[in-house]
C-alpha cells in the first residue's frame, strides 16, 4: 500500500515567486521567511516523496468568477504554469498521477462530494511557489502531482467543516491506494490578510499562531467558525486557511509531530507560514 509521509503547508504569495526570481533569498527583508525552507527541503530530500497531492486555490489562471468550482480534482497527465500578469516567470510543467487522481475522484464521488474532475488544468503561483521553495534549481519537478482545487475566491465558499470531510475522503483514498508510492499532502495559502477594502492590510498573529498550534493534534478547533467569522478574524483573502485545514484532514488520524514551523510578518501585508507535520 502506499504511504503518507507527512504534510507541508505554507504560504504562496506571488511577491514570493517575485522575490526567487530577484535572488533576494538572502536580503533582510526576505531572508526571516526563506530560513524556514531549509529544513522542509531536508525533510523531503530524506524521504523523497512519489507524489504530492495539493490542496490549493486558483487565482483566476485556471477558473473564473462565471464558473468557479466549490472542489476540482485534476485528473491530467501534465499541468501547465502560465502568465498571471505578475511578471513572474513562467514555471515548467508539472507531471500528473492520473491513475491516482482518478482512484481519489471516485472514491470522493462514492463519498458523496459533487466535484468537478478536470482532464485538462493550468495551475498558478499557488502551485508552483510551494515547489521552488522547497526544490529549487530542479531542471524538472521530482514528484508527480494531484492538485485539488478548493474555491476560497467567489461566494458562498465551503465551510471549514466540510473542508476537512473533504480532506479526511481524500485522506482514505489515498490509504486504499495499491501502490509503493510514497505521498506527501501539501496545504498551501494564507495565513491572515486582506488586500483590498477598509482593512487592507489587516493580519491577525494571534489568530495564525492559534491554527498553527491547533492544526496538528485537534483540527476540529479550527472549523468553528463559519465563513465570515474566519474572515472576520483572518481577512478576506484569509481564508485560504481552507487548504491548510483540507489537508490536514488528508493526514487522518495517523500520530505526527511537528518536524519544523516557521512565522513571519509580514511579507507583502501577508502573515506568512510554513510547517511540517511528519508521520510517525
């Protein structure tokens, strides 16, 4: 059977990919948030993971506000990066796992989630991001990926709850998986911030040191609020806390300990995170 080794969560600001392409890893503005990358890199050049299953949300590359999917699992055997108008550069492709994507869409059809299965998908900076931190200077990606893609964009959103279902589904899925494969599940966004309206700006510390000291050991803590309360407390675009929580769930009931966590404030007027929850 296949094994999970873990999670990786961590925050994708396109100022970020701004930041790789400069080089200014290493400059005092950046150089707090980067430090917490080389011990996640360690982790996964040790364990080198087969696949990495992604809770993410698109930005508009891939769906737009006329048709934007609550779910969507891509089931393709590439995923291509495009221009986002950040003035980012284009990232290399991503290989799929799409016997994998498939074995995880009917089972969460068998599940009951109405979700949209996409064999043809572009994936943005929420992607590619989380991969040049941890594996950069690659001339080609060494995991293959099953994005899945949670709406935290156009209202009305899925709630905190139904987001960990979603996760803890996949999470069975991907343990009744016939395979050697070994698997890393990644969550990424957030954590607080707002970047338009009368709280442009607004990040909320003791709100983001409060999921990053729950995620692990009660996930439950974290799915309380409705929508507009985790809006209230995290920002508008803060609810991309959503992915973190969604692939916790995909983690299951399996012990973890924290391998390495790293805060940060702020990068771009975002709180910005990263952590690792191992399996043991």
């Amino acid at each position: 059977m296949s094994e999970i080794i873990g999670g990786y969560f961590t925050s994708h600001v396109p100022a970020i990919g701004g930041a790789i392409a400069k080089g200014l890893q290493k400059d005092p503005y950046w150089k707090p948030f980067f430090d917490g990358y080389p011990p996640i890199a360690e982790w996964l050049n040790e364990e080198k993971p087969d696949v990495a299953v992604v809770f993410y949300n698109d930005h508009g590359l891939n769906f737009f506000l006329d048709k934007m999917p609550t779910f969507a699992v891509g089931a393709a055997e590439e995923y291509n990066n495009a221009d986002e108008g950040w003035g980012l550069p284009v990232c290399k492709s991503f290989r799929g796992d799409s016997a994998l994507s498939w074995h995880i869409i009917e089972q969460l059809v068998a599940d009951e989630f109405d979700i949209t299965t996409c064999q043809k998908m572009l994936v943005d900076h929420a992607m590619t991001i989380p991969f040049q931190l941890v594996w950069p200077a690659r001339d080609a990606w060494p995991v293959k990926i099953v994005p899945v893609a949670i709406n935290t964009v156009q209202h009305p959103l899925p709630s905190a709850k139904r987001c960990l279902a979603l996760g803890r589904a996949v999470g069975r899925a991907l343990e009744s998986w016939e395979s050697d494969d070994k698997i890393v599940v990644i969550g990424t966004g957030g954590l607080s911030h707002q970047l338009d309206g009368e709280r442009a700006g607004f990040i909320n510390a003791d709100y983001d040191r409060f999921c990053l000291d729950h995620l692990m050991d009660d996930p439950e803590a974290l799915v309380g609020d409705s929508i507009a309360g985790i809006v209230e407390k995290a920002g508008t675009q803060g609810v991309e806390i959503l992915n973190w929580i969604a692939a916790r769930g995909a983690l299951g009931e399996r012990p973890l300990k924290k391998r390495t966590e790293n805060y940060h404030i702020p990068i771009s007027n975002t709180a910005a995170a990263s952590l690792v929850l191992e399996a043991v």
